[in-house]
C-alpha cells in the first residue's frame, strides 16, 4: 500500500485557515516522575485548565534491554510494582500512560537478545498495561506488532521525523501517534504537511513544547545512540549549553521551545497533542511548568519552564522574561531559510538585552558584535561550563 501524497502550498495554506477556524482538541503530555502527590497536584489544576493533561509517559530506570532517552542515573528509580501501582493510579484518574521503549534499537543475531526482550516485552505489555508505546526504532515496532496487533504505537522524536516522507518509513508499523524532529516546531509548512497526513491516516502529532536542544544539533544522532549504549550523557548537555550560553539566541531558535502563549497557534496547525520534556528534572518543577501550559500565561523566566540539565541551575542565573516575547512567534519566518530564522532570534536576543529582559547573574558579560549578541566574558557559571566543553 502507498501512502505518497503530493501537498502544495495552497493546499497547506487552505488546511491551515480550515484549522484555524476548527481547531483540533489539543491535549497536554507530561513526563512521569513516579511521584503520586505530584502528579495529584497536576491533575487538580487540570480543572481550571484551558489545556487538559491527558497523557503521562515514562520507563523504568534501566529501560530494560531497549533503553530510553534519558542516562538511567538521570531519572526516578522504581521497582516494577511501584510503577504497577502508578500506572493504576493514573488510569482510575481517567490518565493514559505511555511507555517508553524509544532509544536506538537493532536487533543483533543474538539468542538471549531475544529472550531478554521478550521477557521485557512480556512484563509491559502483559503486566504494566500501558495505554501505548514510544519507540523510535522501526524494527522493534515491527515486532511488538508480532506480540500486540493492538497496542497503540507512538513515533519517537529520536526517530527524526521531520516530514511526511519520513514518516512514511514507520507506516505500515501502523503507528497512531508521532513525536516529530524539535527541529520541526520551527518549520511550519512541514509541520502542517504532517497535522495533515496524520489527520488523514490517524496518526496524532505530538509536539515537544519545553525541549531546547539545539536548531539542527550536530551530535543529535551522536547523543542518542550513546544513551543506547548506556552512557551517562553530561558531555552532550555541556556541548549544547556551552553554545546557547555563548549565542543565546540559540534558546528562542530551538524548535522545541513554544511559550504557553503561543501553544494556540499550533492547536491552529492541528497538533493534536504538546509535549512537556523533563524527565531528569526534580519532580516540584512539574506542577509549575505543567500549570503554565495548562494556563496558556507564565509570568516569570522562560529558561524555567525548559528541560536544560538541572546540574547547570541554568534558571538561578540565566533570564529571558516570558512576557517580553510577545509577538515572537507571530512574526517568526516558520517558512523561510534557516538563515532568515537565525537572523531573526538574533535581533530579538539582542533587543532583549538592551531591554534589561535577557539578564545574566554570574558575571558574565555580552556585547553587540555585527549585529549579534555575544558572549565576551564568561562570569562563574558560564566559563566553567565553557571550558569543560573545550577540554
């Protein structure tokens, strides 16, 4: 069966301007720290809430012999029956829970691979029940669908998923849900062309909301294969920050960074679902982060609401003032050149520091250079993280 599909401009358009005035019921996801109170504080917010939180995901801190997108010294440690025990929790709330089986996979010619998986398989699906699974690896989607013709099949960020094209790689896995490329939540038209497509096929589009990982990252691919080894992943927090620091532009390009405020333009696109990252961050800064979206207004410091490395405390010392980017993304240039888009959170960045509203508490000093704001001098926070990056 083929599922190519030629979309013009026009047709994106007239599927834009038809959401708009029919949006899609857009719901929240957030990351599961295990914590019952928390999670009970979520949930009582959700009744004044304009945006709903219908959706937990989370794994187990081992990940099992799949892995997941997070170091497993990053995340809540809990014994299978305290996840058991969440999981119900959440469903006698009206909550789904998604499970993660989401790092890169590849099967091996490898018996006791096999064997270990199944079993694996055979605790999440026959004993953890969840709603549905994230995984990013189109051969092990291929097999759960041997073990569960059922299960709902989400599509990994890790994946790529930037257009339709590649998303029809994962289709006749016969995925009901996508978590696109962050890059994505900064290029409009792809975005539309995949509401679109999934509208069209049943596949939700999932869009990460508070995920500040580089415009088109360098060692993206780098990164999450060492994850799937295992590995602690600090260096790559370090490389990444490091430049965010130096260019803090960086922040407002990364496609994975949408204000509570603008989550209505993208209800407009059709996402059907916006995706709160944070699992490695301490489980009292979900109510405020999740209240915010659900709100759809933060008063405060966006570098808060983000999903950066909590062992940098990057929002102790780190302001960009939530409010001061009113009229941000009305005016961004979602479909034009990379380099249009840089140019255009280079200015903001810029007027956002002569504005008092970009401020940096450890010293550090930044300068116009060619039009562009630049770290000159490093206070004490931002020269560390500078220096371990560059050995």
């Amino acid at each position: 069966m083929s599922f190519q599909i030629q979309i013009s401009k026009v047709i994106v358009e007239e599927e834009r301007l038809n959401n708009m005035s029919n949006p899609a019921k857009t719901e929240l996801t957030v990351p599961c720290h295990w914590n019952k109170p928390v999670m009970d504080q979520i949930l009582r917010q959700n009744d004044t809430a304009t945006t709903k939180v219908a959706e937990v995901y989370g794994v187990l801190a081992d990940g099992g012999p799949v892995g997941h997108g997070r170091s497993s010294d990053a995340v809540v440690n809990v014994a299978r029956q305290e996840a058991i025990d969440f999981r119900n929790h959440l469903r006698d709330s009206g909550i789904r829970f998604t499970y993660l089986l989401n790092a890169p996979f590849k099967f091996k010619d490898d018996a006791n691979q096999l064997k270990d998986l199944n079993a694996y398989l055979g605790w999440v699906l026959g004993e953890l029940k969840p709603d549905a699974l994230t995984i990013s690896s189109y051969e092990l989607m291929k097999h759960v669908r041997t073990i569960d013709r059922d299960i709902s099949i989400h599509v990994s960020t890790i994946a790529g998923v930037k257009n339709v094209r590649d998303l029809q790689n994962y289709m006749d896995a016969r995925p009901d849900g996508v978590v696109p490329h962050h890059d994505v939540g900064k290029n409009w038209k792809d975005l539309a062309e995949l509401t679109s497509f999934g509208k069209t096929n049943g596949i939700k589009t999932e869009l990460l909301v508070t995920e500040s990982c580089l415009y088109q990252c360098p060692s993206r691919v780098a990164h999450y294969e060492h994850l799937a080894r295992g590995m602690a992943d600090s260096p790559f927090h370090l490389v990444c920050n490091a430049r965010k620091f130096i260019n803090p532009s960086e922040f407002l390009l990364a496609g994975g960074v949408i204000r509570p405020e603008d989550q209505s333009m993208f209800k407009e696109l059709g996402v059907n679902c916006l995706k709160i990252s944070g699992r490695s961050k301490p489980a009292e800064w979900l109510p405020e982060t999740v209240g915010a979206y659900q709100r759809g207004s933060y008063d405060g410091n966006l570098i808060r609401l983000l999903g950066i490395d909590p062992s940098l405390r990057a929002e102790e010392w780190f302001y960009i003032d939530n409010k001061a980017l009113y009229g941000f993304m009305s005016d961004f240039p979602s479909n034009h050149s990379d380099e249009k888009r840089r140019k255009y959170c280079e200015q903001w960045a810029l007027k956002l520091h002569s504005e008092g509203k970009l401020i940096v508490k450890d010293g550090s000093k930044y300068d116009e250079v060619e039009g562009n704001l630049r770290l000159q001098e490093g206070g004490n926070c931002i020269a560390p993280i500078i220096r371990r990056e560059i050995g």
